[in-house]
C-alpha cells in the first residue's frame, strides 16, 4: 500500500486550486506522510472541519491506501478573521 | 442506527474524556495513538479509552460515527475534539488543558 507523495498533492489541489501544499515523506516508505496545507478555503472552519475537508479531497485513501499522514492546516496568513 | 453505532454513542455519552485508540496506554499499538496518550497523561488528565483492534465493528463504526478516517479519536463531554495531530496543536496552544476543564489543574 501506499501512494506517492505528488498524487496526494494532486488530490488536494484538485479541491483546494489557491492551496500551499508542502508533502514530507516521514519515514522514506510511501505511505507516512507530513503535510501542510494552506488556503483560504479554510477560512472560519473549525480544525476538525479543516482536517475533513482535506480528507474529503483525498476521496477515502486516507485509512486506506493512505496509513499516516500527520496534518497541519491553515488559513494564509493576513487572512485571518 | 446499527449497533456499532449505538454502541459507540453509548461510550461517547457515558465518559467525560474517551480515547478510541489502537492498543492500550500502556502498549499503544500505533505512534499516533501513542502520542495522544503522551498528551492526556501529560495534561494530568481522567481518560478512558477504548481499543478499536478488540472490536472490528467499532473500528470500522469509529470512522462513520465522526466522519474521520482515522484513529485515535478523542472525544470530550460528548463532542468530537479531533485526532493526535489536532490534540497536539490544541496542547501547544493551551486549548486542549481549558477544554479538559479544572479536573487538570497541574501546570502545563
């Protein structure tokens, strides 16, 4: 199992077009991610809403093809409430 | 309702701090689980948890009852808080310690 570390960029800039993305592979493996993700999608969202939208975007390979992926989202910075 | 269902809404509803998890506190069979431990114990904090290898209806049940795909899970006073790396962002800044209330009085 496991996915490379562009086809889950893709997936999250397929929803996120105005996104910041930055992939780390954690443990050189393919399948234990780090990642960041940046935009103005996120705006008023809780954390929880946050990490779902991400997950939504990665169409169910999260838990699946996907085993870890350690996420930290955010809005871009002047674009706070 | 399935059973899983009513059944995870039943441990949600009856413990103040609940971890679903894989393994237990003491032999975590996951870092992110383990992690999320570090953190309640860190904080001092009166937690339950559950192990979702022991039951594959609540593993499976855990992901749809939060709509999360992943574990652990914690969830405070009935409400979903999110995963180890939300818990480790809200530990930073002081959230999880105030939404874990007066019964972690020890300093951070």
């Amino acid at each position: 199992m496991g996915m490379p570390a562009a086809e889950i960029e893709a997936m999250i800039l397929a929803a996120f077009p105005d996104a910041a993305v930055e992939i780390r592979d954690l443990a050189g493996d393919g399948d234990h991610y780090a990642a960041r993700v940046v935009s103005s999608a996120f705006a008023g969202l809780s954390r929880v809403r946050q990490h779902q939208a991400v997950y939504a975007a990665l169409k169910g390979k999260m838990g699946t093809d996907l085993h870890a992926l350690q996420l930290e989202t955010a809005v871009p910075s002047g674009d706070h409430e | 309702m399935s059973d899983s269902q009513a059944l995870i809404a039943e441990l949600v509803n009856a413990n103040e701090v609940v971890l679903f998890m894989k393994g237990t506190p003491l032999f975590p069979q996951c870092g992110f689980s383990s992690r999320a431990i570090t953190i309640l114990e860190r904080l001092g904090a009166n937690f339950e948890t559950v192990d979702v290898l022991q039951d594959p209806e609540i593993r499976q049940g855990i992901k749809e009852y939060s709509d999360w795909p992943t574990v652990p899970q914690l969830y405070v006073k009935g409400e979903f808080v999110g995963g180890s790396d939300i818990m480790m962002e809200m530990f930073e800044s002081g959230e999880l310690q105030q939404l874990l209330g007066a019964d972690s009085g020890l300093p951070a």
